[in-house]
C-alpha cells in the first residue's frame, strides 16, 4: 500500500472497544510558502543571531534554560526533567469519545487537517466500517490523542473514499466574539440598500472552489526573485491613488450592481417557455437587477 508521504504519526484509532492501526499524514502544503534569511548587505552572508544577555553578553548553550514569565522580567525557571516530568505519556490511540453533528463545532475551532489511513490492508476493513458508520449518521467523532507530549482535541470525519483528522482549537483558546463585537453600534439600516447589497450576493453566488483563488502576493515575489537572479533591476511600480471614504453608500451599491455578473442559471425548457408567456417584454426579468426605475435612481 504506496504512500505519497511520510506519516506524520503512527498509532491506533479506537471507537469502543474496536481499534485499528492508523497514521496520520499532513493534508497541508506547506513548501510553496516563501521564507526570507536575513543576509549581511556588504558581504552577501547570512546573518546569526546569537543568544546573549544585556550587561553580560554571549552565553553558553548549558547555561540557558526554560522559563515563564509571571511578571515583567520575573520569570519561573523550569528544568528539563522537570518538563519532562509532566510530559503525557504518548498511547499512540486516537479515543472516538463523543459523536456531534458537524454543523456543531464552531469554525474558529478548527485548527489544521490530517489525512488519516490505515496502516496496512489488514486494518482496512475496520477503517472501512468506522468511516461508514460516520457516514451514515452524519457525525463527526470527537476525542483526544496525545502527540509530541502534547494532548490534542481532535474531530474525525469522513472524507470522500477516507478519513481526515482536524485538530482543533480547546474553548479557552478562542477569545469570545462579544470582546469584540459587544460595543458595535446599533445601525439604522435601509432595507433598499440591504436589498440591493442582497441581489448583488446572488449574483455573485457560486460553489466553493479555492483552486479559483491564486496567492497574487506569493507568484509575484517568486517573478521578482527570478528576475533579480537574473540580475535585472526591478523599479517598484506606483502605488494606487488613494481612495477616499465611501460618502454615497447607495450610490456605490448601484454601481457595484450594475458591475456584478449574473451567473447563468440552468432551467428547464418547459419552465423557460411558461415564465416567457407570462412575462411582458417592457419588464426587467426577476433578479436581473430589481426594477428598472431602482436601478435608474
């Protein structure tokens, strides 16, 4: 059974008291990021950074340990075995606790998603029957694993022919939305331009597809690194003229109506000619924009 990675965790899934071999593989691509070194300008060499302490200067490796913060520069110092006395013992078990709806868990708590597999053909079935099982209740299986001498919060679902792991965040790491949006002010709100604002969503309606998104900032970094390796001279381009604050809300809606692209509807024939004979040629077509008397004014 061929991988196209390395797994990334080995260990078991267990759901009651039935338990396979599993291992995890990172469903995230993470070499197409760009990353920088800082380089010494006059020589062309990497810079290092070297750990020292203000008033004393570069210390050694075995003079450095751990702390926590508690206070500005007060810190409780920690000892390796002292961490490590702590460390959760790693049982390599993925515990199926509970079963929730997906729908129920929050996005803000998902953390980073894991292709999940079988170790071998002779766990296949097994994995087979549990991703099936999830399938057909619709639900997520939730529990805890240990990775790393870390305890992880973790959902499993289906996912097409297999099963992706999502970590996910504990609830005291998601800072409530009422910090935040608790001292919005109330808004008089003009049902038109909600209206409009609606149609405009409508019209730009489409399924999910994120291949359709490209990252302009990263392909433009790696065409500035070609040509700079090519020893070309890049002139920075003019920055876009500064836009002022959106006075006529309104006005900006229509216009970003009569820009938005109406996304081509399949219909049947029958019901295409039905609609064609009640319809008068004078009038607009229903969500082609509102009437023609709003989008005039």
């Amino acid at each position: 059974m061929p991988r196209p990675s390395r797994p990334y965790w080995k260990g078991n899934l267990r759901l009651s008291l039935v338990s396979i071999p599993v291992e995890l593989h990172n469903a995230v691509e993470t070499s197409s990021q760009i990353s920088f070194r800082m380089i010494h300008r006059p020589t062309g060499k990497r810079v290092q950074y070297r750990k020292a302490v203000p008033d004393v200067g570069e210390v050694a490796a075995e003079e450095i340990v751990k702390g926590y913060e508690i206070a500005r520069d007060q810190y409780v110092l920690l000892e390796p075995d002292e961490i490590e006395a702590v460390r959760l013992e790693s049982r390599h078990t993925i515990d199926l606790a509970k079963f929730v709806d997906m729908a129920e868990i929050d996005p803000r708590y998902f953390e980073r998603p894991y292709y999940l597999l079988p170790s071998d053909e002779a766990a296949a079935e097994g994995y087979a029957v549990i991703r099936r099982a999830l399938e057909l209740s619709g639900k997520a299986g939730v529990g805890q694993v240990v990775i790393g001498g870390r305890e992880h919060l973790v959902a499993v679902t289906p996912f097409g022919n297999g099963l992706v792991m999502e970590i996910l965040r504990y609830g005291g790491e998601v800072k409530p939305a009422d910090e935040f949006f608790g001292d919005l002010p109330d808004a008089m709100i003009d049902p038109e331009m909600v209206e409009i604002a609606g149609q405009i969503v409508e019209r730009k309606s489409a399924k999910f597809d994120p291949h359709a998104f490209r990252d302009r900032y990263a392909t433009a970094l790696r065409e500035l690194v070609e040509e700079k390796a090519k020893g070309r001279t890049i002139a920075a381009p003019a920055g876009p003229a500064p836009t002022g604050q959106v006075i006529d809300l309104m006005a900006a809606l229509k216009r970003s109506l009569e820009k938005a692209p109406s996304e081509p509807r399949p219909r049947t024939q029958k019901r295409t000619q039905k609609r064609t004979q009640k319809r008068s040629p004078a009038r607009t077509p229903a969500g082609a924009g509102g009437s023609r008397k709003r989008r005039a004014g």
